[in-house]
C-alpha cells in the first residue's frame, strides 16, 4: 500500500513538470513593445560606386516591461538576416537593456541613387481581441553618392508665346548640370526656321547653369522649335544626347470685336440703365489684365482676362441723371508682348422728364387665325394709342420694313386704327411697329403684339357613299340602216383590204430574202464542188490526147512475147460490138449562173457511161 502510495506521488510529480516544461518552450508573445528604440548606423556611408559597408544595430529596452516576444532583423531587400543574434532573431530584451550587432551588407545602386538603407524590426504582440498581430519598426541610414553621376537638365521658354509681324521672338535655353561630373562641348542646334547655325558651351561644372538664346525676326509666318542638344562628359570621347519636343510659335492672328449695348436707351431721369460690354475673341491671341473706362463713368473694369477664341462679357448698371452718350476704351495687353487701345461703339442713352417722354401702344388683330391656301388673304387691324402727356406727331407706321401709313399727330390718350389687306406667300408671326422722333431729336420706336398666324389647309368635304345601281334589262331591236354610214362603212372595208394585202407583201418579201440567202449559200457550196475537181488535170484514158509526154526512153527488150488478149480488151470489145443506140434529144440542164451543173434525178435520161467519159474529157481539153 504504502509502495503503491508512493509510486502515484511521483507520477504526479513527474506530469507538473512536464507541464512546466510546455509552458517554458512554448513561445511567449508580449502584450506590447513600447520603449523599444532601434537605430543603424553604416560605415562607410560614402560611395563612389556600389559595394561592401558594416552595419551596427542598436537595440535599447527603454519601456516599464521585458520584451519577451522574439526580435527578428530584415535588411533592405527583405530578407532575414540570418547573422543576427540567434539564427535571425534576439529572443528578449529587458528593461533598461541595449543589444547591439554588426554585420555586412553590399549596397546597390538603387540604393546609392536613393541615397538612404533601411533595415527592419519585425516582432509578434497580442492585441486587446488577443490576436497575434505583426509589428515593425524600420529604422534608416544615410548614404553619400558621389559616384560619377552625368545629367544635364534643360529647360526651354518662348517670348513672346505669339509673334507678331515684324516682332523680334526668342527662344532662350537654360542649361543645369544636376550631375558630380564636368561636361563640355555642349552644342545645340535649333530649327532652321528660327536659325541657321549651332550655339555651344565650353564647359559646365558640377551644380552650374548657363543659358543660350536665339533671336529671329517674324516676317508673318510661324517659327518652329526643335532643338537638337548634344555634350560629352570630362575625359571621355562618349557623347550624350538630349532632345525637346516639336513646338510651334504661331504667328499673329488677332480677331476681336467689342461692342457696347445699352437696355433700355431711354428711360426718366433717376432711372438706371444697364449698359453691357460684349469681348469676342476670334484670333488666336489671348489677352490679359484688361481695363475699360469712359469719359463720363471714369474707370469701368479691370483685371479682364480674354482667352483666345472666348467671349468674354461684362455689365454695369448706371442711374441715369441726363442724356449720355458712351464710349469704352480698353487697353490691351496680350501674349505677344505688346499692349493694344481700342474703343466700342457709341452708345446714346436718353434721360427725359417723364412729362416729355413719348409712350404708345399698338395692338395688332387679324380677322382670321390661319389661312388655308398659298398664298392667302388676310386682313390685319392695327390701333395706335397715344398714352404720352402730350400731342404726338408724324407717326409712321411700319410693317417689317415697309411703311404702311402716316398719322398726322395724336392728341394725349387718342387711338387711331388702321386696316390693310395683305396677301401672305407663307404662314409665320406678324409685327407692326411705329416711328416717332421724341423732343430730344431721338428716333423711337414702338413694338405691337405678334400674331402667330400659321398654314392650315382646308380639310375637304367628306366623300358620300357611293351605292352599287343595277342596270336594267335592255331589250336589243335591230338598228335601222343609214344610208349615210355606207361611204363609211366602204371606206372601212377597203382600208383593211389594204393592210392585209399589205400583210402578204410583207411575208413575201421576208420569204424572198430568205430563199435569196439559202440559195447563195448553196451556190457557195456548188462553187467550193466545182473548184475541188478542178484541182489538178486528170487523165481520159478513153482519150489519148489527155495523155501525158514521155519523159524518159525505156529500152524495149529484143525478147519475142506470144501475142496475147490482154484481161481488159475483152471488155472493150464487147463494148465495140455493141450497137451504139442513139439516145433520145434531151435538152440539156439548166446553167445557173454560177457555173454550176444541176444533178439529174434517177427519171431523167441517162447517157452511157463513154460517151459521159468522152464529154468528161472534153470539158477538161476545153476548159
């Protein structure tokens, strides 16, 4: 019992340290990192060219806690740096404590033109939701470059931006080496529209600037810039290039209208008039802190801007106290360097006393509301009422631009009403106006209603409905004759005589060409016939004529033959014996005219066969 009682002790005591142990090799996150202070230092941190520098980190506990969570280190590609405390890490830190470690790094380019290196920190803590979070803290090194470093900055600008006729532009270069090195032979040629010739600069040191210009002299057309830039580097025969874009310096186009309004030009002494200032810019120059004044009103505006092809405009309202009349003038200063006056229209705006100023009212009717036809009639009634305080006279009354009539005079609040018929080519609006000059020589004029009056063609009449008639039944009765459509009736029926017959002699005369060209083809062929055996001569062997001469001698042998009948004289001389029966007188065949002979059909008379040969040979004698 008492062994057994044992046994159990250590058991247990032998499970509690296990325990113990889990939790020591377990990895321990701390719930926070503040106090911790990281910082590198390089050395060297001079450079002329990439390569090997010793990087010290220092790392100081200066918070209320141990850091128990692992410190990891990363250099400026990313990677963990193996090298640092324990495989990468330091395991903890505590408080009041510093741990620093030197290692080394081989610095890039990139970095030497960054000028900077940045390792980092990177360890786990438990947020408030005791979720494992990643934390870093980078820390930073200078670096000094003064490795050779060629670049040479150029900058370009044009004035005037606009050039005008006769006006001088320049075109002017500044030139800044940004690099550590010396740079000579600097050239640069501009486009030949702005100059013939290469300028150059010897030499620029390090941080320096100069600057060329070119001049050229408009004669109306554009210029154009392109510069083609070209400098070497102290000590080396390599050229480097630089080059700006294409620009083109336009010539002068100015196209500005100014105009000057004024709503109403006749009010009461006391009331105000708004006069507006209209600035359209139809050229290509643009114009800048523009100012407007006047005699009567001093100075009206400043500070306008006017961009090229914009309209600019601007309103000022004026009391008027009397009768003015205005006048703007502007001064202009543009992008081509030169600053231009012009002046608006004039502009009269008539104060009157309210007892002298002329008011009247037109109100314009029609008797109808459209017409129907083009052109149509239509008649318009105009009434003309005086509301002045005072007798108006030689009223003109207008119609678009024609004059219609002339009132003498109208005293106060009288009407006078006119009537015309016109004759309108279209539909569209009506207005008539009257004239009047007012007591201070102004030409007024007053406006009635329009009246729209449009083209409405006349619907027409409805269509009636139309209702199928049946015929009746007609009873046919024989026509009595009328002697007097007999000559008709003849001459009808000669007439189609005459077509008929004149039917036939058409059909005949188409047969007749058509036989005339079968027969000519036939005669073609007889001819071809013909032709064919008269090719060559032949041989009558019925004729000894037709024999051909001798042309060589053949010996004839001295042999003796026994005479003998030859297999062909028997024939002949049956043929002989034969009494020669004298054929009946036939007439011969007809000769066309081509020469040809007809052949003879199996009825006619046939000749025997020699005396056929014997004619046969005599055609050929003959012919």
């Amino acid at each position: 019992m008492v062994l057994a009682l044992r046994n159990m002790k250590h058991r247990i005591i032998l499970i509690l340290a296990l325990i113990i142990c889990l939790f020591l090799v377990a990895p321990t996150f701390a719930t926070s990192v503040e106090g911790l202070n990281f910082s590198i230092a390089v050395d060297p941190d001079t450079f002329t060219s990439p390569g090997k520098t010793n990087v010290t980190v220092r790392l100081t506990n200066s918070g209320k806690a141990d850091i128990t969570s692992p410190l990891a280190l990363y250099d400026p590609d990313g990677e963990l740096v193996t090298s640092f405390f324990d495989g990468g890490s330091l395991s903890q830190l505590k408080i009041g404590d510093t741990q620093t470690w030197t290692g080394e790094y081989k610095v890039k380019q990139s970095q030497l033109d960054e000028q900077k290196l940045i390792f980092t920190i990177k360890t786990n803590v438990i947020d408030a939701s005791n979720n494992v979070a990643v934390v870093n803290f980078p820390a930073e090194a200078k670096l000094n470059y003064i490795g050779e470093k060629v670049e040479l900055f150029t900058k370009r600008s044009i004035s005037p931006e606009i050039i005008r006729k006769g006006s001088t532009v320049k075109v002017i270069y500044e030139f800044v080496n940004n690099g550590n090195v010396r740079l000579e032979d600097i050239r640069i040629r501009e486009h030949s529209s702005l100059s013939g010739k290469a300028e150059s600069i010897k030499s620029l040191e390090p941080g320096s600037s100069a600057t060329i210009t070119f001049e050229r002299k408009s004669s109306g057309s554009d210029f154009t810039s392109h510069p083609n830039i070209t400098y070497k580097k102290a000590g080396s025969k390599e050229t480097f290039r630089a080059s700006l874009d294409e620009l083109v310096i336009p010539a002068a186009k100015p196209n500005l209208k100014l105009s000057l309004v004024a709503e109403p030009q006749n009010v009461n002494i006391g009331e105000k008039t708004m006069l507006k200032l209209v600035m359209e810019n139809e050229g290509n120059i643009s114009y800048s802190n523009v100012s407007a004044s006047d005699k009567v009103l001093g100075e009206v505006f400043t500070g306008i801007e006017i961009p090229a092809k914009q309209t600019v405009t601007r309103e000022i309202e004026v009391t008027m106290q009397s009768t003015e009349t205005f006048k703007f003038t502007l001064k202009l200063p543009d992008n081509t360097g030169t600053e231009q006056t012009e002046t608006t229209n004039e502009v009269k705006v008539s104060a009157y006393d309210p007892k002298n100023m002329v008011r009247m009212t037109l109100d314009l009717t029609a008797d109808a509301e459209s017409i129907d036809s083009i052109p149509g009639n239509i008649g318009f009634t105009v009434v003309v009422t005086n509301n002045s305080d005072f007798e108006v006279k030689d009223i003109k009354l207008y119609q678009g631009q024609a004059q219609v009539y002339t009132i003498d005079a109208l005293k106060p609040g009288e009407s006078y009403t006119v009537d015309r018929k016109y004759s309108v080519s279209q539909g569209g609006k009506f207005q008539f106006h009257v004239e009047v000059v007012d007591s201070q020589s102004n030409k007024q004029k007053f406006y009635s209603n329009e009246l729209q009056i449009p083209y409405i063609p006349a619907t027409p009449a409805p269509t009636k409905e139309v209702f199928a008639t049946v015929e009746p039944v007609t009873t046919y009765t024989p026509v009595p004759v009328d002697d007097t459509s007999t000559a008709g009736k003849g001459s009808n029926i000669l007439l189609m005589a005459a077509i008929v017959v004149a039917g036939l002699f058409a059909v005949s005369f188409v047969l007749f060409i058509i036989s005339s060209i079968s027969r000519a083809r036939l005669n073609k062929k007889s001819e071809n016939a013909y032709d064919h055996m008269q090719l060559n001569a032949k041989r009558d062997y019925l004729n000894p004529d037709t024999y051909g001469a001798e042309e060589k001698t053949v010996p004839v042998s001295d042999a003796v033959f026994e005479e003998g009948e030859l297999p062909h004289e028997k024939y002949l001389k049956e043929e002989v014996t034969k009494p020669v029966e004298e054929p009946e007188e036939t007439e011969a065949p007809d000769k066309p005219e081509d020469g040809a002979y007809r052949l003879m059909r199996e009825d006619e008379v046939k000749e025997p066969e020699v005396q056929k040969r014997t004619r046969r040979s005599d055609k050929h004698q003959n012919g």
